[in-house]
C-alpha cells in the first residue's frame, strides 16, 4: 500500500510515516516545501503523479493565536488545501483521511462531546477545521475524519518540552487549570492512524489517549515523571488571556473507535511515560 503523508514536517506526520515504515509500507512524507497544498494545480498534478493508494492528510494551519488576525492563510490551508488534496484523491479513487482537532467544539459543559455532536467553534482556527471537515464531507462519498487533541511527539516543539526547558530555570509556574482534555502521544495516533486506514471502516472519528486532565495537571504529571521540583499553581483561563480563545472542555468520546474494533489509544499517564523515555534516548 502506498500512503501519501501530508505535514510530514510536524510531530504527527513524522510519526505516521515512520510507523509506516516500520510495518513495511510504502510510505511517501511531504512538507510545505514538498508541495504547497493551496495551489490546487501542483496538488492534481502530484497526486495524479505518485498515484498514492492513499492520502493521510496531517499538514494545518495551527498556530491558534496568529490565525485571529492571519485569516487567509489560515483558511487557504486548512479550508482550501484539504479541498485540493481530497479532489485529487478522489480523481484517483484514492483513500482520504482527515486530522482534525477538538477545536470544532465550543467547549461547552462537562461532559464529553461524541461524534454525532454538532459542532460549533469559538475560534478562527476551529472554524476553518470544521469547514474543512463539511469540504471533505461534501466531495467525497467516503473517507476518514479523525479529530485528535493535545498532541506531542517527538519531532517539534509541544507542551512536553517547554514544560521541562522551563523546568531548567524555574521553580514555579502559573498553568491554566480550568481547560479540560486529553494529551495524546503521536507515536500511539500513528498506529491507531496507519490501522485505520487499511480499512473501509469510514467515518468521523475521535482519537486521544485515554483519560483527562487540566493543562495544570499535565505540567505536575510531567514534573512528577521526569523528576523536576517545580511547583505548578492552577490559574483561570481568565488570568492568562491569549489572542484566541480555548475551548474550556476538550472531552472528546471515542467510543466509536471501540465499537468499530480499533484498539483504544493508552491512559495518558503511561504514554507520557514512554515519551520521556524516548526524549532521553534521544539526548544520549
């Protein structure tokens, strides 16, 4: 099987063709600088060209805050590049899967949101994901939404490792506390990915690791695992504004992974664990 990677740059496309890789597939991974997924003419060109059986579609735009004001190019790439990637796709009767994110929702309550909730983005950046989504929706007849949160890995910058750079320095910190979701590693998000994709099991689909927590509780699990003593004090989101505003719960159910037979991602804790162990790795 030939699978196309887009964002291969970013922590989860990394991640996907690596994995893929390793279970022998053919796997072709493009940055920015590959392919620029606006321009739909180089997309149906590439495509039509490398013929992929199909398209793991990772790249976005996500910086959260500069999309507030960067709209156009905010929407050119999440909106429009997954329209050029899913039309090629679907002129070569490939696969498409979707990454999309928690911030479809508006954060709203306490429960988890499901797959069959509405969504209804509070951001510029959540908007254009969901519009995105309703574009793949609209052209294709089948393909793959997958709406991950809180993601980590290993290649790139994340939560994980500006926790711990700040470690080196400081003491004590003020960390949000009252937004609500679940920190997901990539390396497990590929495999569940990579899985997923060798099937005709279609749909949208909510993909995290198991468990929730606060930002606040992140940053003391990741302190108390990697043995740092900093003090973490919980703040209001209102005590540390930011240009976008966060969805406060991020609570996504994945039941329909369960009940489609895919293998649930693992508790966030242990994940964690095993990333740490894999930065270390990496420093030797």
């Amino acid at each position: 099987m030939k699978i196309l990677v887009t964002g291969y740059t970013g922590q989860l496309g990394y991640d996907v063709v690596r994995e893929g890789l390793n279970r022998g597939l053919n796997m072709i991974g493009v940055g920015s600088k590959d392919l620029d997924i606006t321009d739909s003419t180089a997309v149906t060109h590439y495509i039509e060209e490398v013929k992929p059986n199909a398209i793991i579609h990772c790249a976005a735009y996500t910086a959260v805050d500069k999309a507030e004001d960067d709209r156009e190019n905010c929407w050119n790439v999440n909106v429009e590049g997954g329209r050029n990637l899913s039309q090629a796709a679907k002129d070569i009767d490939a696969k498409f899967m979707y990454i999309s994110t928690d911030y479809v929702f508006n954060g709203e309550g306490e429960d988890s949101f499901t797959e069959n909730d509405k969504p209804n983005p509070i951001g510029y950046y959540g908007l254009t994901k969901f519009e995105g989504e309703k574009v793949i929706q609209s052209l294709l007849s089948e393909w793959f939404i997958v709406r991950i949160s809180w993601v980590y890995g290993l290649n790139g910058n994340n939560f994980v490792k500006t926790m711990l750079r700040l470690a080196e320095t400081r003491d004590e910190l003020n960390v949000v506390g009252d937004q609500v979701g679940s920190p997901t590693y990539t390396f497990d998000l590929s495999r569940l990915l990579i899985d997923m994709i060798q099937t005709n099991k279609y749909g949208v689909y909510h993909a995290s690791n198991d468990g929730f927590c606060s930002w606040a509780e992140f940053a003391q699990e990741i302190f108390r695992q990697a043995g740092k003593q900093v003090k973490v004090n919980s703040i209001s989101t209102e005590e540390y504004p930011t240009r976008a505003v966060r969805p406060k719960n991020s609570r996504m159910s994945k039941q329909k992974l369960i009940d489609n037979g895919f293998e649930p991602l693992p508790r966030w804790q242990d994940s964690l664990n095993h990333y740490l162990e894999q930065l270390l790795n990496e420093v030797k």
